[in-house]
C-alpha cells in the first residue's frame, strides 16, 4: 500500500539490477607502513629539494 493514496511512478523508470561491491570482495587490507619509516622518506625529501628552494629564490 502506498503512503499516499495518490501515490504513483512511472513504469518506465523503473530499474532491475544489481550493484556489486567489488571493494567487499577483493580488498585485502594492508597495515599501514611504520612512522619510522614514513619519517626517514620525508627526512630524506626535504634533504634532496633543501638547495632547490635557494635556486627558486634567487
């Protein structure tokens, strides 16, 4: 029963299918990486571009 007594839709609009969730089904978490790490990657960047940022100034 409707929740209006006019209620209606149109037959053409109306859609059969079905959604697959494929992050449900084939995602295999991965922890991520140690702090530590993450850290020494940054330390290591700013080391790498530290004489860029001169260059761009003057």
């Amino acid at each position: 029963m409707p929740f209006a007594p006019d209620a209606w839709w149109d037959e053409k609009d109306n859609k059969v299918g079905y959604e697959i969730n494929f992050a449900k089904y084939f995602y295999k978490h991965q922890p991520p990486r140690p702090l530590a790490e993450i850290a020494k990657d940054i330390l290591a960047i700013e080391e790498e571009t530290e004489g860029l940022l001169k260059e761009i100034i003057e």
